[in-house]
C-alpha cells in the first residue's frame, strides 16, 4: 500500500529548515546532523525536499496510525544521499482529517528489518 494521493503531498519549507537541517532544533538536532553529515544543506533545501518527495512516492506504507484529528503514514525504503550513499530512511505522513493530500511530519535514518 502507498500513501494516498502521494503525488500531492508536499513538505512545509519551515519542516525542512527549522526541523530537519537544524542543528539548534532540540527534536531535529540528531536528524539534521545525519542529513548535513550526507550532504544536504540549509543553502539548497530544495534538495532534500525533492528526494522526502520521490520517497514517499516510490516505497510502501510500512505501518500506519489513525489519530481522532489525523492518520500517520510511516513509509521506508532506500534513498540515495547527496554523497553517494544509500540511507535506509523512515519517512512519516500525516493526512489530517478533512485533508486529502499527505504532509511531512518527520524523517529520519531507520535500521532495515531484518528478513527471517
């Protein structure tokens, strides 16, 4: 299953900015210093933007939460990083009620399951 309407979602510039390339963000501090670590930057935001955007299209919906005001999406999958490498990323969606198109609500690096 994918992220309804996936092609619609988008990601608040202050998401990106203030959170998770955010040294100074007590909840982004540990994310932006993966992402910065990976080659992202404050100065091309967009960059990250773009590839949070090709994730939450291209990888399935791992598990996902109904709240009483929205449903949390939780999408992992690979994506490759500015500096070459491959970052095993979890991804999360909110669709608040009364929305049809998904938000960022956070992103991060996430350790791959493990097969039996």
């Amino acid at each position: 299953m994918r992220v309804p309407n996936a092609e619609h979602a988008s990601i608040p510039e202050a998401k990106i900015t203030r959170y998770l390339l955010n040294f100074q963000s007590e909840k982004g501090r540990s994310k932006a210093k993966y992402f910065i670590h990976h080659g992202y930057s404050l100065s091309d935001w967009k960059r990250l933007e773009h590839d949070l955007l090709w994730h939450v299209q291209e990888h399935e919906v791992m598990s996902w939460v109904e709240r009483k005001d929205e449903i949390l999406y939780a999408v992992e999958g690979d994506l490759e990083l500015p500096d070459g490498e491959i970052g095993y990323i979890r991804s999360v969606w909110k669709i608040s009620r009364g929305e049809e198109n998904p938000q960022l609500a956070s992103a991060y690096p996430h350790r791959r399951k493990k097969t039996p």
